[in-house]
C-alpha cells in the first residue's frame, strides 16, 4: 500500500511540474507575442525632461547665487549674499550646480541619444532635437566650470563610466559645433512626424525653430571664440550666416514652468533669499530712459527706483538699508514668468558685433543693433511709442570709435539677456562689457580675487576625491582650481 502511495505522490509531483512548464511556456510565449507585456522605454517623457531641466538649469543656484550677483545685476540677501563678495567657500554650492546639470539634462539627453540611435529604435530626427538639447547642456557646463568630463560625461548608466575623463573646453567647443552642424542638416529636410509632435516642451515639433535654435546657438559658440581663435570663428560664422538664425520675437525660446511653484524668481522675490536690483544695473536704465526699467525692476516702497550696490563688505552692507531696496520687476518674477533659453535679440547683437568687427560695415552694424533693441523692447511688451521713442535716442545708434561702439554694444547684450544671468556673466567674460571695475574702494570686499570679478565655478572637493586623478589632469592644463582662472575662451 505505501509502495502504491509513494508511485501515485511520484506521477502526482510529475503531473504539476509538467504543467507548471508548459504554463511558463504559455506565459513566455504570450509574451513574445504581445507586445503590451515588453517592458520598453519611450524616449518621448525623458527628452521632455531634458528640455523642461535646461530651461529650469537657468535659474539654477549656478544662476542666482552667483552669475546674476557676478553680472552686476542684482544682489541676494541672506547667506545667498557671499559670492557677491567674490568669495569661494561654497564647495558644496560648487557640487550641486556640477552634479545638478549631469543628473538633470545630460542624464536624460544622454539616454534619448542611446535610444534614438539603437537599430531597434532608430530615429534621426529625434536624435537630432535631442543632440541640440545636449550641446546647449554641455556648453553651459563648460562655461562654468571650464574643461568637463564631455566625451565620457553622462553616461553613468549607459555605459557604467563612473570616473569619467575631462575634456579640453577647445575640443568641446569645436565638438559641439560639428554636432550642432549635424543636427541642422538632418532638420532642415526632416518629417516632422518623426519628431516629438506630442512631447516638445519648447517648440511644439516645429522643426523650423529648432533649426534656428541650433544655428543660433553655433553662432554664440562661434563668436565665444573670437577673441582665442579668431580663424575658426569666422569660419564658422560664415556658415551660421548661410542658414536661418532666429529673427523674430517668434523664435524665441522659452518656457513657462507649470509645476511646483512656478518661476523660481518668484520664491526668491517674495521669500528666501530676497532679491534686490543692483545700482549699476538700475543707473544704466535710468541714465538712458530706458522703458525697459519698470518691467525688469519694481519701484521701492517710496515710489523710486532704488539699486543696492554689488561687493560691500559686512559692515557696509549692514549699513546701507538693503531690505528698502528695488525687487526684481514682476514681469521677471512672477510664478508664470517667462523662462528663456535664446532669444532674437541677442542674435541681432552677435551679427552685429560680426558686422562691426570681422566685416569693417558699421552701418551695417548699426542697423542690427539697432534691429537687437527693438527685438528686446518688443520681447517684453513695451508701447510701441515708447519703442519709436528709444530708438530716436542717443542710446540706440552706434557711434565713436570701434571700442566705444563695442562698449554700447555689449552693454546692450548685457541688458537683453536679462534674466538669463548665466549667459549675461559669460557675456561680460568674453567681451569685458560692460567694464567691472576692480574693487578699490574702502567699502567693498575684494575676496578671493583680489577685488577682480570670478571667472568660473570650482571643481568641488566631491569631485576631487571621487575622480581625482582626471579632475588634477584637467586643472594641470588649464590653471589653478581657482575662481579668478580663466577659462580658455576668457581672454578679457
């Protein structure tokens, strides 16, 4: 009877474990089938996120601690104040603007770029919208920070580099031109179907824009380089010049942050840190009666446009009634305000520094110029009296000598990319525009600069013992781990 108990438990055990694999073959083979039960990733949410990041990556502590203050535009309240006294204690600032831009944008981008270039899930049209993205996220990097892993940077998760080397900032740049080149000659000629038509949080799949944005941004590239290599940079201003560039208020990028709080400006306006417009920002439009002063500045509590002064040291700060100062304007700071990444107008003043400079055409100049300003006042909604009232101003016509129509030109630039004070403080880098004095005076803070205004971002000291070896590799090239080091393109 037990002989005949342990065969049956032996068919029994037999009989569950052949269905249990002919189950498991079933379920396999549903799966093969259905495509409903293949995990799979879609590109279309995480480039969203990558674009949504480089947007949001211009108000970044990059931006509002440091950039805006080094710009001359404003000064912060509060702890946030410090690097406006050209200090360097902020390693861990100096970390999260690092690992922010690499988490954020690159991560993401870097992922669309290795789905959109696999053979299963090939599409050259997203790869190159996305690759357009990418570059712009690069280049504000290396504009920080100088040489940055860029070859190897990103790709933690795709290709499991977590020590990744460091590029030379003249290899990025000439690596990000070809790339935007690229880019542009796959968009000029591509169906738009093959784009994001669902999932373009910056253009709305028009592939025009996104042409121009990318020409636009070879052409900012192209002059960053003038000054370090002037060979190469009319080169490629020539072909910038061949394709469309952004020419109207219309190809604008920008984009309205509808999550969270909104605009970060507004938190900072209305709470932590609190913001108030510096002197010689607010001098500038003032001296001028330039209608621009009431949208980028608010009156103070007695009805006056009133700047608080960059640099002063703890005792003069303490001194000088900062919380009765002029905020940032609504317009700027308000939770829907506009985001810009690129806007028309400084294209208009790239071409006509071009115009002035690489082509001896200072009429040529003027008139964009003078096509720069309009683009700016119109971009902010001025009364178009009051426009035709600026323009026949002393202030909207080039004149002098080359170097004082350069000054009123870069002190134009520096005024339209507001609030774009990243691109604002790289600005005054490359082209010394307007001039930041050294501090001198009694009152002001010289820091670690010797009173002489940064010229990037520190490698943190997270990233020197995480990727040490290649971080000291990169600072033996390029200078000192300092603030007051140039970057290659930095030659003023």
């Amino acid at each position: 009877m037990k002989k005949l108990q342990n065969i049956a438990y032996k068919v029994l055990v037999v009989l569950l474990v052949g269905f249990v694999v002919t189950s498991c073959e079933d379920t396999l083979e549903d799966v093969r089938e259905n495509p409903n039960n293949v995990t799979s990733i879609d590109d279309a949410p995480l480039f969203a996120n990558a674009a949504r990041s480089l947007f949001n990556g211009t108000l970044d502590e990059g931006s509002y601690r440091f950039a805006g203050q080094y710009g001359h535009y404003y000064v912060a309240g509060s702890t946030a104040r410090q690097p406006d006294q050209y200090t360097d204690g902020f390693d861990g600032n100096y970390n999260g603007i690092y690992n922010g831009m690499y988490s954020g944008v690159i991560k993401h981008i870097e992922e669309v770029l290795v789905l959109t270039s696999e053979p299963e899930t090939a599409n050259p049209v997203r790869y190159a919208i996305a690759d357009v993205v990418a570059a712009m996220g690069f280049a504000r990097i290396t504009d920080g920070f100088g040489e940055v892993p860029y070859t190897e940077g990103g790709k933690g998760k795709t290709e499991d580099i977590l020590t990744p080397k460091y590029d030379t900032q003249e290899f990025i740049y000439n690596d990000l031109i070809d790339r935007l080149s690229q880019s542009i000659n796959v968009l000029k000629t591509a169906d738009p179907a093959m784009g994001y038509p669902d999932s373009d949080p910056v253009f709305d799949n028009d592939l025009d824009r996104w042409v121009r944005m990318a020409n636009s941004m070879r052409l900012r590239l192209a002059m960053r380089m003038r000054f370090v290599n002037p060979t190469l940079s009319q080169q490629v201003v020539a072909l910038c010049l061949s394709e469309p560039l952004m020419e109207d208020n219309a190809h604008n990028a920008y984009m309205i942050e509808t999550e969270g709080q909104g605009n970060a400006w507004y938190g900072r306006r209305t709470g932590f840190p609190s913001i108030k417009m510096s002197t010689m920002f607010i001098g500038q439009l003032e001296g001028t009666a330039d209608p621009r002063l009431s949208v980028f500045v608010e009156k103070d509590g007695n009805g006056n446009y009133t700047g608080q002064k960059n640099g002063l040291n703890d005792e003069a700060f303490g001194q000088s009634d900062f919380a009765s100062k002029s905020d940032m304007g609504i317009p700027l700071s308000s939770k829907d305000s506009k985001i810009f990444l690129m806007t028309a107008s400084e294209i208009y003043f790239l071409r006509a520094e071009i115009a002035l400079i690489y082509d001896n055409n200072p009429t040529e100049a003027n008139n964009l110029y003078r096509m720069g300003i309009e683009a700016s006042l119109e971009q902010w909604d001025i009364d178009a009296a009051e426009i035709t009232t600026f323009l026949a101003s002393p202030t909207a016509t080039l004149t002098g000598s080359v170097d004082e129509q350069e000054e009123q030109l870069g002190t134009q630039m520096w005024i339209a990319l507001t609030p774009n004070y990243f691109e604002g403080w790289s600005h005054i880098r490359r082209t010394g525009y307007p001039v930041i004095e050294q501090r001198t005076d009694p009152d002001l803070e010289k820091g670690a600069t010797n009173g002489i205004l940064p010229t990037r971002f520190l490698y943190s000291s997270f990233e020197m013992s995480s990727n040490g070896t290649n971080a000291s590799e990169a600072i033996n090239r390029q200078g000192a781990n300092k603030i007051d080091t140039p970057i290659w393109w930095d030659k003023n």
